[in-house]
C-alpha cells in the first residue's frame, strides 16, 4: 500500500509527471493559501470519485457490459461532487470559495481527476488500493500546487528578463520542477 501510495505522489505525480491539470497549477498558485484551498478541494472530490466511480464499474458497469461509458459515467459523477463541494465552500468558507472564481467550476473538467478515476481501474486496483492511488495523487496535487506557489513568490522578487516574465516563467520553473520529480522514477518500480 505504501508502495501504491509514494508512487502516486510522486513517480507518477498528476501534474509534474502526467501534465495533467495545468490550468489550475498555472492558475491559482499566485497565493498559497488559495494554492492550498485548490488542492484540498480538488483531492476532495479525486479521492470521493474514486471512492464512488471504483464500485460502479466493477459491480455495475462491467457485469452488464457497459464499460464502454465509464468515461461519461465518470465525468457526470465527477460534475455532482464537485457542486456538492461548491455549495459547502459558499456555505463554510465564502472568501475562498469568491477568490477561487471560475476555477472552482473548472475541477469539473480537471483531467487529472478523471485521469486517477481511470488509472485506478485501467492497473487492476481493488477498492481499497483505489483509495491508496487517490489519496496519494491528491498528496502529490497538493504539493505540486504548494511548491508552485512558493516558487512563484520567489519569482515576484526575482530579476526576471523582460522576455520571459509572466507566465513563460512559470512554465519554465515547472519544467525544471518536472524535471527535478522525474528523479523519483527509480525510487519505486
């Protein structure tokens, strides 16, 4: 399990390694705490969608057949937790829920989300390893976001060359950070 868990975090991080949900990693890194806030409401929903989309494939789509719509069946379970997680943030936490703005909406459409639900059942993972996959690309969501948004606090003081300042700065620190995560492929086989 541990295994399962250190190799989704971070040989087969969701965005360092997979280049899966860029939009927010490039979005809402500008401030920690939000950085935060994003990751924590994205695992939210990644590790309830995999704890709900696991059981209907296997005790529902794949006994009748279906397996062809488990990417519709997925999204459509994704886009209800993330409106459930939309209500309490305007409930619980109404400045977060207003800095986050239209990225918020976006975790419905985060392919990194639908990436565990699918990478879950695509490496024969039982339910519970599922859970251990999920929990550990949140993990790797989180920090990605969170060193992101440390690195860009760190670029705001830097003396960046005109051309590049902005977002080709950003993506350059990611590559280099992608890079740097890239080292972790033969921590676990």
């Amino acid at each position: 399990m541990m295994s399962i868990f250190l190799k989704s975090m971070l040989v087969d991080n969701v965005i360092l390694i997979q280049f899966l949900a860029l939009c927010p990693f490039i979005g809402m890194t500008n401030d920690t705490g939000k950085a935060f806030g994003m990751g924590v409401a994205t695992s939210f929903v990644m590790v309830l969608a995999t704890a709900v989309t696991w059981p209907l494939y296997t005790f529902i789509l794949e006994p009748l057949g279906l397996t062809f719509l488990q990417t519709l069946i997925f999204i459509l379970v994704i886009a209800s937790l993330v409106q459930l997680v939309e209500f309490y943030l305007k409930k619980s936490s109404p400045a977060l829920y207003s800095s986050m703005g239209v990225y918020l909406a976006l975790i419905t459409t985060n392919c990194a989300i639908l990436a565990v639900t699918l990478n879950s059942i695509s490496n024969g993972f039982n339910f519970l390893e599922s859970i251990v996959y999920a929990l550990g690309s949140a993990c790797g969501f989180i920090m990605s976001m969170v060193l992101m948004s440390g690195i860009r606090k760190r670029i705001a003081s830097a003396p960046i060359p005109a051309c590049v300042k902005g977002t080709p700065v950003l993506f350059i620190a990611a590559g280099l950070l992608s890079m740097a995560f890239g080292g972790f492929s033969g921590l676990i086989k």
